[in-house]
C-alpha cells in the first residue's frame, strides 16, 4: 500500500513539473523547432530583448496590473474590515456577492463586462481591463485580509485607546501594521493573478492595448517561435519569485501570530 | 452615530465597485440574451425568446452535455490522483511536508497559458512524447495527439488537479487518528476504517475540491481553445465565438447565462451535500 501511494506521490509531481521543466530545457535550445533539441542557446533571449511589440505588451500588463492591484487592495482592505469589525444589515449579502466574482466562470463575468461597456458607451482600451481586474481582485483581496483579520488579537487595541490614542492613531499605529502582511499578500495574489489573467482581458481590452497574456495568445495561435519558450522561462522565473515573496509575508504573518498569542 | 460613519467610509468603495462593474454588467448580459440579433453583428432591440429555444437545438445540448461531462470526469481524475497524494502528504514529516505542499502550489501560481502552452510542447506530432515513443518504438509512427478530447482532458487535468489537492490536504491533515485507531480496536480492517472513518471525515475536502475543480473546467475556455484547435467544441469556445467571429451577441449571452446557471446550480448543490455532511457528523 506504501508502495503505490509512493509511485502516485512521484508520478503526480513528475506529472505537475515535466511540462514546466521542457520548456524552461527547450528555452535554451538552438533549433528553430519548439521541441527537437539541437544544441545550447542564449540566443532567444537576445531576441527578447529586441522585440518591441513584446516589451509594450509588458508595459501594458505592468500598468493594468499596478493600478487594478492599488485600487483593490484598498477597497478590498476597506471591505474586509467593514465584515469583519462591523454587524450591519446586510452584511452575509455582501460576504456572499464577494465571492461570486470568482465562482462564476471568467469567460461569463468577461462577457457581462463587455455588454456592459458598450450599452454604456464606455470605449474599450486599458482603463476597461483596469476595471475588470478590479472586480475579481477586490474579492481575492478581501478574503486574505478577512483571515488576517479574524486570527488576531483586539486587545492591543483596546490597550492603545487605554492609553490615550484616538481612533486614527489607533488605525494607523496599531490595526494597520497588524494586518499589513495580510494586506501586502493580498496585494501580491493580485497583482500576479492580474498579470496572468487572459480571458478576461481578452474581452475588455481595446484594439492595439494588448497585455502580456494577450500577446502570449497571438503567438501561440498564429505561429509558434522558439522565443515563446524563453518569454514563458521568464514568466515562471517571475512568478517564483513572487511565490516567495507571497510565502515570506505570510510566514511573517504566523509568526506574529504566534507572538500575538502570547 | 459615528460608528455608522466609518461603516459607510469602509463600505461605500467595495458597494459602489460590485454594483457598477459587477451587478450592472449581469443584467446588461441578462437583457442582452432578450433582443434580437441584428443583420450585420450588431443588435435589434425587441424582445425575443428566440436565444433561449436555440439552446435546446440537439447541436448545443451537445456541446453543454460534452463540457459538463469532460468537468465531470476531470473532477473525478483529480480525485483519484488527489486523494492518495494529499492523504499520503498529510502524514509525511512535518518538516518536509510544507516543502512538498509548496511544489503543488507553485503551478498555481505560473502563468495558466504558458502551462497549456507546454502541453503543445509535449503533445504536438514532432513533440517530446513522441520523439520518446519514436525512440523506445522505432516502428511505431507519431501519434496525433494535440487537438483531440484527450489533449484537452489532459490540459484541465495539469490546470486543475492543484485546486483539488489543496482541499483535501486540508481535510485531511485535520483528522484526527485516534478515531482511526479507535476503529481498528474494535475490529475494524484498515479498509474497513478508511472506507467507514477516513473518508466521511474528509467528506468537505472532498466536496470543496470537486466543486473548485468542476466549476472552472466546464466554462474553461482557453484550454479546449489551445488543446482541442478549436476542432472540438466546448460551450466556452462557442460563447467566444459568438462575441469575437460569429458577433451574436444575443445569442452568446443566452449562453454565458446558461452557463452561469450551471455553475450556479453546482454551488448550491455543493453547500448542500456540505449541510448533509456536517449533519451526519454531529449525529
């Protein structure tokens, strides 16, 4: 029994890092076909850097990311604290519609935005994606803070108002820094889950604002180059480090915890 | 009075978002699967069934029946490839297993056409799988492998199978053993106790798993679009289609609700079963 539950461990690893693994190998492989090794290059990289279609489709995805990450996780931290800290009416409706972003499908959510630019005559261009990403970023946002929020300890505030400090001094010295890795690994599932969304900006998007994503897609529908490996090694590169980042917030997260708990 | 202020500081934002960008644009869709298609891609704007009796035309009953039963069976693969691992994961040394549950979450967080796109890598005729077959094989010819149902099960499967471990590592690390070993004291067999103690108890990973994983393969749109070549359709593909190629948009709005429907239903469902579980336990 150890046995088979062994082999399905390493076959569902195997499984989940092969594919990962050919195109990080083949990202350095001098052939012009995608798969058939040939020798060791840099060289698609090289032409990375050249390509100036790819670094504007860059800048596009850093800008939609950078902003629709700002706008949430401000509203997203508001919200959550409203949940959590306050009893109002209708409070399980707001708890409930913030998930339904991320239950419905993201092919109906985008469409539902784009008839709903053109009935209200909104042009499409980067602020229509902006505001896509808002919405489901806004919820993602919203549930990280909300557990930051419930593992925590109230009595540091109360011990702060004892002492004198009002509500804002309370807020900004006391709350804020608590909950701040909450916050900031909100900010990061955001912005990573923004760079790479793709349905949704295919939709939303204007002609001639393609993101990263989108311009990922035109190459994979209408010719595949070798170069599409070594923009993809670089995106997983990019991600890893964001991984880490989101794990070292966290991890600050249980630590303080811990000490809160003390 | 002054705590109802800062309630409507902290709400105002978060209301004012869902309502404009979220709710308006779901009635916006909902009116749009009500008018009429106009003559060249644009709309009429009388009212129609006429979206929604197509949907009952024997080619989309098709493809919905074929997107719901390809999530199906995903769900179930993932299952059964999740289960012993996230079982076999929570038991392993603690220090190690945070290690290991971190390399299930890294795909999760790499870019979802770049995961899809190293399937193509893999898959396509000259691809690794059968340059490897072609050499353990020699007389053996490639296999045509990209652009079928299989390539695409494939794909949501690679996609999906982390939401599912997730769950059921969850459900499964909380368990408490002495339950088992009180069932072997009495008798039990260890099958006997998996299928009778560990199981029921792992029910909501199970559940929350099968729910994470179906919802978003039965609309997924980009892996049949990239996998299957667009040669099979799923009811992703055919709502893409109606806004980008076909622009009937009515039409593809009917879709997106029916769709949405779906999902809808399945939530429920889920919380269901959920309830259902919870009750069994506590009695």
């Amino acid at each position: 029994m150890k046995r088979v539950l062994e082999t399905n461990i390493g076959l569902v690893y195997l499984f989940l890092y092969v594919p990962i693994l050919a195109v990080v190998v083949f990202s350095f492989n001098s052939g012009e076909q995608i798969s058939v090794w040939q020798g060791f290059t840099l060289s698609w990289y090289a032409k990375l850097f050249e390509n100036a279609a790819l670094w504007r489709a860059v800048r596009n995805s850093l800008i939609v990311a950078g902003i629709s990450t700002c706008i949430a996780t401000v509203i997203g931290t508001t919200a959550a604290l409203a949940i959590e800290r306050h009893r109002f009416r209708f409070r399980t409706a707001l708890v409930r519609s913030l998930y339904l972003p991320i239950i419905i499908p993201d092919i109906v959510l985008a469409i539902a935005l784009l008839t709903f630019y053109v009935q209200a005559s909104i042009p499409l261009g980067l602020i229509t994606v902006i505001i896509a990403h808002g919405v489901f970023n806004i919820a993602y946002v919203t549930i990280v803070v909300r557990a930051r929020l419930q593992g925590y300890d109230h009595t540091l505030e109360e011990a702060a108002r004892d002492l004198g400090a009002n509500e804002w001094q309370t807020f900004w010295r006391i709350t804020l820094p608590l909950i701040a890795p909450g916050i900031i690994g909100g900010a990061l599932l955001a912005f990573t889950l923004s760079i790479d969304d793709f349905v949704i900006t295919f939709f939303t998007a204007g002609v001639g604002y393609t993101t990263l994503s989108v311009h990922i897609y035109s190459l994979l529908k209408f010719g595949i180059t070798p170069e599409i490996n070594a923009i993809s090694t670089m995106l997983l590169a990019n991600s890893i480090v964001f991984i880490l980042l989101f794990l070292w917030f966290q991890g600050n997260t249980a630590a303080s915890g811990k000490q809160n708990a003390r | 009075m002054r705590r109802n202020y800062h309630l409507l500081i902290l709400l105002f934002p978060v209301v004012f978002w869902l309502f404009c960008f979220f709710l308006l644009p779901l009635v916006s869709v909902f009116i749009y699967s009500f008018i009429e298609r106009g003559t060249y891609g644009g709309v009429r704007w009388d009212f129609t069934l006429e979206n929604y009796q197509r949907l009952f035309d024997g080619l989309y009953l098709g493809i919905l029946w074929r997107s719901v039963s390809t999530a199906l069976v995903c769900t179930a693969v993932c299952l059964l490839l999740g289960y012993p691992f996230a079982y076999y994961l929570a038991r392993y040394r603690p220090k190690h297993r945070s290690i290991l549950l971190l390399l299930v979450v890294v795909p999760f967080w790499t870019n979802f056409l770049i995961r899809t796109y190293a399937w193509i890598l893999i898959l396509r005729t000259e691809g690794l799988l059968n340059s490897l077959l072609g050499t353990v094989f020699p007389d053996w010819g490639p296999l045509e492998l990209l652009n079928t149902p299989l390539a695409v099960q494939i794909g949501l499967v690679y996609g999906y199978l982390p939401f599912m471990i997730l769950p059921l590592y969850a459900a499964l690390e909380q368990l408490d053993m002495s339950l088992l070993e009180a069932a072997q004291d009495l008798g039990a067999s260890p099958r006997r106790a998996f299928w009778h103690v560990t199981i029921p108890l792992s029910l909501p990973g199970i559940l929350a798993g099968s729910m994470l994983v179906f919802i978003p393969t039965v609309g997924a749109f980009l892996t049949p679009d990239l996998l299957g070549g667009g040669k099979v359709s799923y009811i992703g593909n055919v709502i893409e289609r109606q806004f980008k190629t076909a622009r009937d948009w009515p039409f593809g709005s009917a879709l997106s609700f029916m769709l949405m429907g779906i999902v809808l239903v399945g939530t429920v469902l889920y919380f269901r079963a959920l309830q259902g579980s919870e009750e069994s336990e506590t009695s």
